[in-house]
C-alpha cells in the first residue's frame, strides 16, 4: 500500500475522467471499460483537487476551510482514508 505524506502529489489516472453536470450532480467516468460512477458532492470535490501539483498537506488545508468548524486531525485521517481507497481502487495516482 502506498504510504500517504504531507506532501505527496495525486493525480486521476489517465483512465479517469471527471465531469460536473449539474451544481449537484457529478460523475466519474471510466473512460476504458465505459463504467459511469455517480459521485456526491464531497467525493467530486475532493477528487477534483487532485491535479498531479497540489500536495496533500494543501488539499487537506482546503478541505478544513471548506468544512467549517471541521478539527483538522479527523479531516486529515477521513481524507487519507477517501485517498487510499481511490489508489487501491486505481481511481487516484501518484504523480
């Protein structure tokens, strides 16, 4: 398993792509198997934040000022854990 650092750098993987269609509703698409995934809110704009230049440490930074009165530690650990599901799930790469 990949080890998540403050300042390691994720990217969607190339297969993956990213699509807003409405305020509120939001895909991932599969771009090789043709697969659709409907994403909520927080899961798109999580992921969107991930352009293969932006640290971890600045994205978890975003998260806690987006959500506010949120306690930084347990976005962090919510965040690693959303990340390490994406890699494993091959949806989020190091880049």
């Amino acid at each position: 398993m990949l080890e998540i650092k403050q300042h390691s750098v994720f990217k969607l993987s190339k297969k993956y792509l990213l699509h807003e269609i409405t305020e509120e509703a939001f895909w991932l698409f599969d771009l090789e198997d043709g697969d659709v995934f409907e994403l909520n809110t927080s899961s798109y704009s999580i992921l969107s934040c991930f352009d293969g230049r932006t640290p971890f440490n600045l994205i978890q930074d975003r998260m806690v000022s987006k959500y506010d009165g949120a306690y930084s530690q347990e976005v962090g650990s919510d965040l690693k854990e959303f990340v390490t599901k994406m890699i494993d799930e091959n949806i989020l790469e190091s880049a």
